[in-house]
C-alpha cells in the first residue's frame, strides 16, 4: 500500500501533466486516478475538493517556475545580463513541444471568475514574477519603474508565444527590453 506522501506525489505529478496539456476543467478526478494510479478514495482522502488540488497544483508550479527562471538567470555574471536572460529562459521554455502558455493565466481564464483562491493564486504568481523583475531592474541601477515595462513585455511574449506556437517572441521582447534598458 502506497505510503500518503508517495500518494500525494503521483498526484501532483499526474495533474501537472493532465491539467497543463488539456486544462483544468476538462479533466475530471476519474482521470486524475487512472494517471497518478492513486485510488479515488484515497485521492478525496488527500484532496477533498478539486479545488483543492488545483490550489495545490498551482503553488507547486509556481515555485518550480520561480526556481527554474532564478537557477538560469542569477548564474549570469552582469545586472543586464541577468535581465537579458529572463527572455533568453522564457525562450527555452516556449521551446518545449508541451509548451502551452502561462499555467496561471490558462487557471484564471478557467476559474478565476467563479474561484477568488485561483484568482489570488495567479495573482500572487504575477506579483512575484513582477517583484522579481524589480530586483533585477534595482540592482541594474536603473528606476523602478522599468520592472512594470519589462513585466509587461514578458507577460504578452508568453501569451503570444501559446497562441502562435513559436518560441520567436522571446527574443523580440529581449529585443524591445534591451532598447528600454538604453532609455533609462
């Protein structure tokens, strides 16, 4: 018998995959039990509502996202540099074949009107993306206010990215960044 930290972990495993590839609301907890191999009783025992399992799916994203974007840009060796490979990293991950958007962006189309919990969860995800970006920017030297502008390049590169399905606006927002950067 699977031990509950195994069972929670098959779980997770399967609804990042499940949710991320087909969505959220179109994957029911039948097909969350046949992936993660976890039997329906057990996954209510661990995750009561889906909700919940949803909450749960987006915080372990975003603080895998978080790292992974950190590990790659903080080994740059410059300020700009470290900026410049935010883009360089979202290219590598619009680059993925399963690459299908923000996970956030994709939960609050789905459920951000009828959850306030999965709205506050891509909220706070965006915040700290955004605050991250203003370490980046104070650090560069350079006004605050440029971390709003180099946010919103990326937001719109990662959306664009998923619509067209080319990694391409990565680098033309590292491209339209490098040219704010010169401005400040």
């Amino acid at each position: 018998m699977m031990d509950q930290e195994t069972a929670r972990a098959r779980v997770l495993e399967a609804v990042e995959e499940l949710f991320y590839s087909r969505g959220i609301q179109a994957v029911g907890m039948d097909a969350v039990r046949t992936a993660s191999g976890v039997s329906l009783k057990r996954l209510y025992q661990l995750f009561p509502a889906k909700e919940s399992l949803v909450l749960e799916f987006l915080q372990q994203r975003d603080s895998q996202w978080r790292r992974t974007l950190a590990d790659y840009v903080d080994a740059q060796p410059t300020s700009d540099e470290r900026i410049a490979a935010v883009f360089d990293w979202l290219y590598t991950w619009f680059s993925e074949p399963e690459y299908r958007g923000c996970a956030f962006i994709n939960a609050f189309g789905e459920l951000g009107a009828v959850s306030p919990e999965v709205a506050e969860q891509a909220r706070h995800h965006k915040k700290a993306f955004r605050d991250y970006l203003a370490g980046l920017v104070t650090a560069s030297g350079r006004p605050a206010e440029l971390a709003d502008q180099l946010a919103l390049l990326a937001e719109g590169a990662i959306t664009t990215a998923a619509i067209f399905g080319t990694p391409e606006p990565a680098h033309q927002a590292r491209d339209a960044a490098h040219r704010l950067m010169r401005t400040f």
